[in-house]
C-alpha cells in the first residue's frame, strides 16, 4: 500500500513539473503558431542556474532562486523571440528549425559552461522531513510540488480568462488579423507570452532540480515528454495541458517503476490512441 | 552547362579511388550515405511538404535490426538486411498512421516524439541494445562473395547504392505519382476534388522514404561496423533536414549537395574542436534567416544583390 500511495504522489509531483513545462509550450503555441522546440532547453537552463547559483552561494532560498532563473531565462526567450522569431513571421517551418538550432546552442553551452557531471540542487532543509499523513510517510517537497503545479494553474487560468491581458490573448489566437485591426497589439503579446512560457520553464527547471538534478541532456529527457503532453492533451489548451501531464506523470512514474525498460513504449501508447481517435487531442479545437 | 556539371561528377566519382588516398574514399563513401539519407527525407519535405523530424528512427532501427540479427543472432548478412528492410518499413507504415493524422506543425512534433521514443528505447533497453556502450563487433556483408573491407571496395558498394537510390527517388518524383504528391502537397482539397486521396498519396510516400532510410542505414552501420544511440537523436534528423533545406528542399540533387557539405563541415570541426552541437545549431540559425532557399539559392542573391549596391 505504502508503494503506490508514494507512487502515487510521484506520479503528481512529475505530473505538476510536467505541466509547469507544457503549459508555456501550449501558451505559446496557442498564440504563435509556433512548436517552441527550444522550450526542453529553457528548462535544462533554468536548473543549471538554479543549481550553480546554490552551490556558490550557498543559503540562497529555493524560491528566491526559481524566481530569479525564472526571469533571467524569460528574458533570454525574450531576446531570442525579438532579435530572431520576429523576422521570421510568414516561415513558421523556419521558426521551428530556428527553435531547435537554439536548443543546440544551449545545451552544448551547458555542456562547455559546466561539464559532463550531474549537479545536485538541494532541497530547502525545511522541507526535508518527510510529512506523515493518514499514517503514511510522504517526502514533503514533492507535495509542496504539486501545490505549486496547481496554484501556477489557476493563476494561469485567472490570467487568461479573467484579465485584460488574457482577452487579448485570447482575441489574438482565435483571429490574430482581426485582433490587430481592432488596436490589439498582437506582435508585442507575442513577445509577452513568449517571456511567460519561457520564465516559467525557466522557474520549473529550479523547482524540478531537487528531484531532477541538472545534467546533460536534461532538455531532451524533458522535451518528449511535453510534447507528448501537449500532443495528448491537445495543442493550444491549458486544460488540455493540465490532464494530460497528470496523465503522463502517472503513466509515466508507474512505467518506470514497474515495467522499467518498456517504460517508453507505455509513454507513447495513450498518445497513439489519442491521436487515433481524437487527433486533435483530448481538449484541443478542431482547425487550431 | 548542367552536363558538364554531370560528367565532372561522374568522373571524379569513378576515378577517385584510383587517385584518392583511403581518408577521402572514405570521406566520400559517408557521403554517398548521408546523401540517400537526405534525398529519402527530401521526397517527405521537399515534394510532399511533410517536415519530419524523427527521419533518423528509419536510418537507426534498420542499423540496430541488422547489427543484432548479425551478431546476436548469427544470421546471414543476406537474411539480416531483408529483415532490416521489411521491418523497418512496417514500422515506417506503422509510425505514417499516427503521424499522418496531422499535417504541418502536428506531424513535426509527432514524428520527433515518436523518435525520441525510440531513442529511449535504445538507451534504456540495455540488456538488447547494449545502452551507451552501442553494439560492437560488426562484419560487413560479402555480396556475391566480395569483401567490402577495404575503402575502395567499399566505396563502390555505396556509390552503386546511391546511385541506384538517387535514379529511384528521380523516377519517384518525375513519375505521374509524384505529380500527385507534387500537387497534394500545394493544394490538397482541390486534389482531394479531383478524386486523388490525399492522405494515401502521403502516406505511401512516407513508406517509400523510410525504405530507403532504411537503406542508409544498411551502410551506415556496415562503414561503421558499430551502432550507438546518438545514431537515433534528434541531432541525426536535424543534420539530415539542415542538408535538405541547406541544399534546397523539393529540388532532385539539392539536397545530396546539402547533405554532403554538412557532413564535410562536420568532418572538418571535429578535427578541431568538439562543439559539432553548437556548430549545428548556429548553421541552422544562419541558413533559416540568410538562406531559407538554400545555399545555391541563396548566394545568387546574395551576389545579384551585391551587384546592384556596387552599380
């Protein structure tokens, strides 16, 4: 019993970290019409700083850290979506080649700025005794995780559905022509939402490093697996991103523990049947 | 002027052994490889404007197949690349039912999940795969009872591949099916009035490309004689779509030319330094934005363009 409650909670915890990552990637792709490929690397980038900036200086609060990588890596995605998206707007085949060649430059940047070696990010002390609920033991920061995933949820929902800036997105992804002739400055909301997508792939690569640690090859460890998210939950929907990481973090936690080497093929079962019979995904829009 | 070109090609091509030291008819022999690579991709980007991401799973799991039946299983090389082949087209057929439930941006996506699904699989399957450690120990086939172990013989093997490959895909391309393609990929719903069925067109174009991905990959783990994950990456598919797009994506010997010059800079590089990833990335970030037509292409204009500042 005690293996699959904390199974269980594994598979949230991965479930939230996962739609920390895909929500940006939907965002972005809801608005830009753009499969962001750089975004795997958006998050390796935030763990390395995460975990660079703990380990020289060490005392610095994990939230402050997820916070400041947050920014520094939105405003990395911002520079790269002004200087480099921006002059390619009627390509989007090029926009996608441009995302992956990024993606390289970063991670072998990674490579060269801090080696081959994994680097731990340590967990806050304060969250390292373990919780003890209903009689069983759980690890604390992984339930601290998945509040995260949850409150970024609704935060992002109330954004969306509930402010002036979230109209606009709106207006700008179901008609981004219209939504500039009515005054709508759509070309700016997309640097916007790519800074969002961004910083919070940026943030989630700190929040993750605890249980991930920064290494090579982190952001095509992690980029698969949002895509297959996105892909099962449907391109362009935050709620699509919702279910279909938890769906994914269960799947893909399970797999792993029971069926260690056919974890992959399992990941990509429930996708194959999505796309068979909704290939629009579970909550995506037909013609998105 | 084009025949010219023509002849010049086939007489290097046929004399090289006899004037070329072994590291350039090697040099050479990886880029006939490369080459079929990027033309089976090129009939999915180029003529049927299907921009896959996930090439190198056909090139890889035929690579992995014949390295196992070869060494694990002791079969024939004769028997071992016939497996290969069909299985690494059923599963081409396999992966076009899923990917081809989507167009533009979706079947990118799908089809680089799909293969990194399979390079997990290579990585983690230890037991069968051998992991990182990759697969040593493999022989190079005898056809007709000819060795192909030295570079020369080997350079003929690959040279009649290619150009088996390249007249093939031309035939493909140039036939009345590739006109349909050419057509469902520029305007699918008149194709679709006009009684074509635009997913079949597509679809059977997927297969016919993972056939002879799977080819490449035949001799790309017979030169190697070695197999390891980082043949199924994203960084194989990325290289083959930088030479297709690099040498003209939807022209016949673009993206052969592309292929060749990726492999040649990556060649040179790795002399030097180690950043072949970084590189990559930064040639893709220069092609897209100078050069989005391609490298012949795209330095007549820019010439025409200089041309006209200086009069």
């Amino acid at each position: 019993m005690q293996f699959w409650i904390i199974q269980g909670l594994n598979s949230l915890s991965l479930g939230g970290l996962l739609f920390l990552l895909s929500s940006g990637f939907s965002l972005i792709f809801g608005l830009m019409r753009l499969a962001n490929l750089t975004h795997g690397a958006f998050f390796m980038l935030g763990t390395y700083f995460g975990a660079i900036a703990m380990r020289d200086y060490s005392g610095l609060d994990l939230w402050v850290t997820a916070i400041g990588a947050g920014i520094i890596v939105a405003a990395l995605g911002g520079l790269f979506e002004r200087l480099v998206l921006t002059r390619l707007k009627s390509n989007p085949l090029g926009q996608v080649l441009v995302t992956l060649g990024m993606a390289f430059i970063i991670s072998d940047a990674c490579l060269v700025l801090w080696g081959g070696d994994s680097i731990p990010v340590p967990t806050p002390h304060y969250l390292q005794a373990p919780t003890r609920l209903f009689g069983f033991v759980f690890p604390t920061y992984r339930l601290v995780l998945v509040g995260i995933a949850v409150a970024a949820a609704i935060g992002l929902y109330v954004l969306i559905d509930r402010t002036r800036l979230g109209a606009m997105i709106r207006a700008g992804v179901d008609d981004s022509q219209m939504a500039r002739a009515v005054g709508i400055p759509v070309s700016r909301l997309f640097t916007i939402v790519f800074c969002l997508g961004a910083g919070i792939a940026g943030a989630a690569g700190v929040l993750g490093g605890p249980i991930l640690s920064a290494y090579p090859g982190l952001d095509a460890d992690m980029l698969p697996l949002a895509l297959i998210v996105v892909i099962l939950g449907g391109i362009g929907s935050l709620f699509g991103a919702f279910v279909g990481s938890f769906i994914i973090g269960f799947i893909y936690t399970f797999g792993t523990v029971l069926f260690p080497e056919l974890a992959y093929i399992i990941l990509f079962l429930p996708m194959i049947f999505v796309i068979a019979f909704r290939p629009q995904g579970l909550f995506g829009r037909l013609g998105t | 002027m084009k025949w010219i070109a023509i002849a010049l090609f086939a007489a290097v091509a046929l004399l090289l052994p006899f004037f070329a030291g072994d590291f350039y008819v090697n040099l050479a022999s990886q880029i006939y490889i490369a080459a079929i690579f990027a033309l089976s991709l090129n009939l999915l980007v180029g003529f049927g404007g299907m921009t896959s991401l996930g090439h190198a799973s056909y090139l890889g799991v035929a690579a992995y197949v014949s390295a196992l039946m070869t060494t694990r299983y002791g079969l024939h090389h004769g028997a071992a690349a016939l497996i290969s082949i069909l299985g690494t087209v059923a599963m081409a057929a396999f992966f076009g039912l899923i990917a081809l439930r989507a167009t533009g941006l979706g079947f990118l996506m799908i089809t680089l999940a799909l293969s990194q699904v399979l390079w997990g699989l290579a990585y983690r399957m230890s037991n069968i795969t051998n992991g990182d450690n990759g697969i040593t120990g493999i022989t190079r086939p005898e056809p007709f009872g000819i060795s192909l172990e030295s570079p020369a013989a080997f350079y003929w093997f690959a040279l009649i591949t290619a150009v088996i490959a390249f007249v093939m895909m031309t035939v493909f391309v140039s036939s009345s099916f590739g006109s349909s393609l050419k057509g469902v990929r520029d305007q699918p719903r008149r194709m679709a009035a006009l009684g074509f069925n635009p997913w079949m067109v597509r679809w059977i174009t997927f297969v016919y490309a993972g056939f002879w991905g799977a080819i490449s990959g035949l001799l790309y783990v017979y030169y190697n004689k070695y197999i390891h994950p980082t043949s199924l990456s994203t960084t194989s598919s990325a290289e083959a779509l930088l030479g297709v797009i690099a040498g003209g994506s939807g022209t016949l010997a673009g993206p052969a030319v592309g292929a060749a010059l990726v492999l040649l800079l990556k060649n040179y590089v790795s002399a030097y330094v180690e950043r072949w990833n970084m590189l990559l990335g930064l040639v893709f970030l220069f092609i897209v934005l100078v050069m989005p037509e391609g490298i012949v292409p795209g330095l007549q204009k820019l010439a025409a363009r200089l041309r006209r500042r200086s009069s």
